[in-house]
C-alpha cells in the first residue's frame, strides 16, 4: 500500500460522524443523492466555524449531509439550501428536524439554481458551497463569488472527479470543466484558492475583493 492510499485509508477510519449525520448519510444513498464523504464534511464543518459563517448558501441539498456538517460548524446560522428535486429536499428537512435544527435556521428553495442564484443579494453570504450540476460548475462558481462578501468562502467539493482531473488523458466535458477551474483560480488576483486532496477533493476559494 502506497504512502498515499494508507493516509486516506487513516482518514476514513478515523473520522467520526455525528449520528443525525449518519443517519442522513443513509437515506441519502437509499435516495441515489451521493453525500460528501465524512472527511469532506469535517473539512466544510471546521471552515464553516473558522469563519464564524452567520449566513450560507448549499447548491445542492442531497439529503442534507453537507447542510448538516455546515451547521455543526456553525450552528448560530441560517442556511439556503437550493435543489431542484423535491424528494431530496423532503428528506433534508426530516434529516434537520431529527438533529434537532431549529427550522428558522434553513430556508429550503425547489428550483433550478440558475434560476435562483441570480435573485440573490450581491455580497450577503458568507459561504456557498457548490455540490450539484458539476456540468455547470464554472457558472456557478462565478455565481457564488459575486454572492459571498470580502473574505467569504466558495466550496466546491468532488473537485478531483474521482482522480480525472488529474490524468491529462481524460478530456470528459466535467473533468475539463474542473480542470479548468482549479487552474484559472490558482491564477486568478480575485481568490485566495487551495485545493485539499482528502477524500473526494475540496476546492476552497476566499474572495479577496481585488
């Protein structure tokens, strides 16, 4: 086993995820909604209160594992949650209710998010985390950044495309649309980006205000 494969093999196993999580985590891939991984959502609760968020905004709802992980970082604030299927967002709601989130502190929006994020206010959101329609995803980045504030946070995770992005043979429209992405944020004066390669990978994009 390479250095590699036994860091994230530790990783896994060491990573503790609250119940209310793991019980969502469950419906989720009942539902066929892939969740993060619980390492992806640690990295996700630990940004989140690093950053004292007060206001987020999830594209991609799932079950609510990554909205549960959000919250368990911050647990003081409100949290947008966009999807355009109502099943998963049926389930996020019980999967809320039974970790005992008080319901003023997620608004849950059925729709389109290329519908919805143009309606939304300019610099008001702390974070925005980017999990659905990897197809879209440069858009969507674009999206998050006019909507977080100086020093917020866009969080793209999946970002490594199951190990694609990083094979140069594999020209697939979303492992060129990731690909693209890390690499014009690594150059971009407009973000401070790092890029984590635990689990399934972990954009992370501070807006600097440049």
């Amino acid at each position: 086993m390479s250095e590699h494969d036994a860091n994230a093999r530790f990783v896994r196993e060491t990573i503790v995820e609250p119940a209310p999580i793991a019980r969502a985590r469950a419906h989720a891939l009942e539902l066929g909604a892939a969740p993060l991984s619980p390492a992806i959502g640690a990295q996700c609760a630990v940004l989140a209160a690093a950053s004292g968020a007060r206001s987020i905004v999830e594209i991609g709802t799932g079950a609510g594992v990554s909205g549960l992980w959000l919250l368990r970082g911050a647990p003081q604030a409100v949290l947008t949650t966009i999807d355009n299927e109502p099943e998963h967002l049926a389930a996020a709601r019980q999967a809320f209710a039974d970790a005992k989130i008080p319901a003023a502190r997620a608004r849950f929006i059925t729709g389109r998010a290329a519908d919805v994020l143009p309606r939304m206010n300019e610099g008001s959101y702390d974070i925005v985390l980017i999990d659905a329609d990897p197809e879209n995803v440069i858009d969507y980045v674009a999206d998050g950044l006019r909507l977080v504030r100086t020093g917020g946070l866009v969080l793209v995770p999946r970002v490594l495309a199951g190990g694609r992005v990083a094979d140069p043979v594999q020209r697939d429209a979303v492992t060129t649309a990731y690909r693209s992405l890390v690499q014009e944020t690594q150059e971009s004066q407009a973000v401070i980006a790092a890029l984590s390669t635990v689990g399934e990978g972990l954009l992370q994009l501070t807006r600097t205000g440049a």
